[in-house]
C-alpha cells in the first residue's frame, strides 16, 4: 500500500469516528488559542491568491502522516485561489535542541510564509532555560532570514501530560515555550485542551498501551479496526500509545488549527521586524546555531563515507552526508570558537559508544550512540560543548566496547537470540555535520 493510500484510509477512518461533538466550541478551552499578533501576512498572502509555503518543524508527530497533511489539505480547500506548498521538515525522536541547528537547512531555506514549530512532546523533561534558548534560536533565525514570516507555536499532548491538564493546567514544556511566544507576539495552540475536553467528557480513549516507539510504524487497516469498535461505545482512539495519534486524534488537533486562524481571521500582518530590535527573553539564545561539513583532514583512522546510509533518502536529505567508522581508536577532531557544540549523527542497533575530549578535558564516560528505541536507524545529535564562547578544541573516540543493549530487550520478540545476533552488535559512528553555536576553526 502506498503512502498516498494509507493516508486516504486513514482519513476515512477519522471522518466516520470522530463524533459530531467533537466539532462544537465547547470541546476546546478557550485557552487552546493565543493569538497574540496572529498570522496576518500569511492569511492575507492566501487570500490575495498568491502562492505561499508552509513549514513544519517538529518530531515524529509532525513527521506522521496526520495534523501536518491534514492542515495542509484543509488550507488548499480554504484558500482555493493560493497554490499551498508543504514542507515536511520534522525528525522523529528529536527536539529543539537540533531543530534549531537544521531549520535553516529543512525549512527556512524553502522561504515558507507559515512556520509551524512543534516540540514540547520531545522537549519534556529539559529545562526551561534550555527550552527557552533552542526556541528562541529558532525564531530569532526565521526573523532575520524573512521578517514577514509567520510563525506559530503548536503543543501536543500525550497521556504523560495528563493529569498536567487538570483543572485548566498544562506542561512544563509548554510553559516555557510561552515566555518566547509572549515575548515576540507568536501565537500558540495547545492541542492538549481539545483532547483532554473529549477525555473528561468520556468520548475518548487516550492510548491502547502499545509500546511506543521514536518513528511511529502507522498501521491504518488496523486504527480502522479499533476505531469501528470504539464508535460502537460512542468513543474514538487518541493513540495506540497514548503518544502519537491515530486519525481521529490528528483530527482534534486539525480542530484546533482550524480555531486559529477562525479567531485571527481578519487581523493585520504584523511587524516581526520590531521584535528583533528589542532585547531577548535569553542573551544566551542560538539565534547563530550553524551545520557545518565534516572534512576529510579532520577525520583520523579508518573513516569511509557511509555508502549503506546515504542511500537513505531520508538521511541525505537531512545531513547531504554521513561519514562512518567501526574501528575503534578512529577520531574525529577540530577546534571551533563559539559556546555550543554539537554532532548529528545516527543512533542505531550496531551503533558503538564515543569518547569526548573538550579542551584535553575527557568526559567520565562513554556517550552511547545506541538507545531504548533502536531497532532501527534514526537521526540524533550527540551534545560535545555548552559553556563559556572561546576557542575550543574537540576529539571524538570510538571506544572498542561496545554499549549495552538490554535497554531493547522488551521491544523484541526473542530478546536473547536477536541480541546475539549481527544486527544488535557492533561498534559504529555516523557522524554527519558539526553543529556549532560560532565557528569552527583551524
């Protein structure tokens, strides 16, 4: 089945079982929408008939066919004189912390009109000083690449955030993203009221306690199973694990996109040029977050380019390369002078573990380039520097161990023979740009 027709699917599937009160004002909270400067220049663009572009910037939930097609298609049917084109820039299993690195690269290259960021699920349990940092960054560059950008801020929900919710409360995530969107006029949609609404009504099933996993594997003759058999109990299904959504659960956060901009309808195009001339909420933001190339005269030992990986479309797509070592004692090594330093790379099931060296300051131990999620390859970022701006001098070691990988086990049908087999062993980098917060240098 193509993606085209799985998508089609379950998009039936979410129109026969989402109930009709779900659509009425009273299933969201009137603190769902913050309109703040709204999105003025987008809308007004649109409605000129003019073509416009839409981003999406987030983790798997975005990524997942669902509320990032859906909205896509809802506005192609209401601004039918605009030509609408998507960009799908969202990552599976990331955070701001490289969103704000690669939105350059993913999104703000294509010039988008509409810019959706959505990473309070993936950013759960950072701090809010962390959080307010990589989401300003994240504005501040769209604003200096195109101040008639418009930006909105989306919050998803999962059956963690829960009892978050309780009487009229919301996640600490969400929290924190707001000082930004306060400080610079974005409007913000938090999807968790409009769910919680259709929970504590008794007309919603939050999750069917599957495991979950970083990149959702989306079964839709399955969700229309389940959903036939909940509409019979007047209810629809959130997400088969509680995290990322079924249709029906995409279609509440459609909902609320679709109160976003019925409440901004009309408004002004605003000057987020001002915005930049103000102070920051954090002098310390990554507005000047960059990738930068691995070069060859930085890589010591045996290192090849990654032909298995870049054949990935996925990844090229991402990184344009991917080095690859599994010998260990091979090196990565540069300076750079700056504050923040970072790796994109890859974790996966024969992925090894890495020694960090910053300034001949060896890191305790080990950092794994494996974890509980990896029966598969997903794209990451491995954190080398965040401190005082200077020069900086890194070494990246691959350790001959190799790291334990107990933390699958319950992902896996016979945990001890799979565990012992090639897939689950080795001792493999993939590094593919340096992410730097300044410059690397000689």
């Amino acid at each position: 089945m193509t993606k085209q027709m799985s998508f089609a699917l379950a998009a039936a599937v979410f129109a026969l079982a989402l109930p009709a009160a779900n659509g009425g004002k009273s299933a969201a909270s009137e603190r769902e929408v913050v309109l703040r400067d709204g999105i003025g220049a987008f809308t007004a663009k649109a409605e000129s008939g003019a073509p416009v572009t839409v981003a999406y910037l987030g983790g798997s939930i975005t990524e997942m066919n669902g509320w990032r097609n859906l909205t896509t298609e809802w506005l192609r049917r209401e601004f039918p004189k605009a030509q609408v084109r998507e960009v799908a820039a969202a990552i599976g299993g990331t955070g701001s912390d490289l969103g704000v690195f690669r939105v350059g690269h993913d999104a703000l290259r294509h010039s988008p009109d509409l810019l959706f960021v959505e990473f309070a699920t993936n950013d759960r349990g950072k701090s809010t000083e962390t959080i307010v940092r990589q989401i300003e960054g994240i504005v501040r560059q769209t604003w200096a690449k195109d101040a008639k950008t418009d930006i909105v801020f989306v919050y998803t929900i999962t059956h963690h955030a829960v009892p978050e919710y309780a009487n009229g409360g919301t996640q600490p995530t969400v929290e924190a993203m707001e000082k930004v969107a306060a400080h610079y006029g974005i409007p913000s949609v938090d999807f968790g009221h409009r769910v919680m609404a259709e929970l504590d009504a008794g007309r919603l099933v939050m999750s069917m306690k599957e495991i979950e996993t970083a990149v959702p594997k989306e079964t839709p003759e399955r969700d229309k199973v389940l959903a036939e058999k909940l509409a019979k109990e007047g209810k629809i299904l959130f997400a088969k694990d509680g995290v990322h959504p079924a249709m029906p659960g995409h279609g509440l956060y459609l909902k609320s996109v679709q109160n976003l901009f019925a409440k901004g309808k009309g408004m002004k195009a605003a000057d987020h040029a001002k915005k930049m001339k103000g102070s920051p909420v954090d002098k310390m933001n990554l507005e000047q977050a960059k990738m930068v190339p691995i070069a060859p005269a930085m890589l010591k030992g045996e290192w090849a380019k990654s032909e298995e990986m870049n054949k990935n479309a996925r990844f090229v797509s991402r990184m344009d390369e991917i080095w690859e070592t599994k010998t260990p004692g091979a090196k990565l090594s540069f300076a750079f002078n700056g504050s923040h330093c970072r790796i994109y790379d890859l974790l996966g099931p024969d992925g090894g573990q890495v020694w960090v060296t910053v300034d001949g300051k060896r890191f305790e131990k080990p950092i794994a380039r494996f974890d509980s999620y990896c029966t598969y390859h997903r794209m990451a970022n491995l954190l080398v520097f965040d401190g005082k701006p200077g020069r900086h001098k890194v070494e990246i070691e691959l350790d001959s161990a190799q790291p334990d990988r107990q933390s699958v086990a319950f992902r896996l049908k016979d945990p001890k023979t799979e565990l012992a087999g090639p897939k689950y062993n080795g001792t493999r980098f993939w590094p593919g740009k340096i992410m730097v917060v300044g410059d690397v240098c000689k």
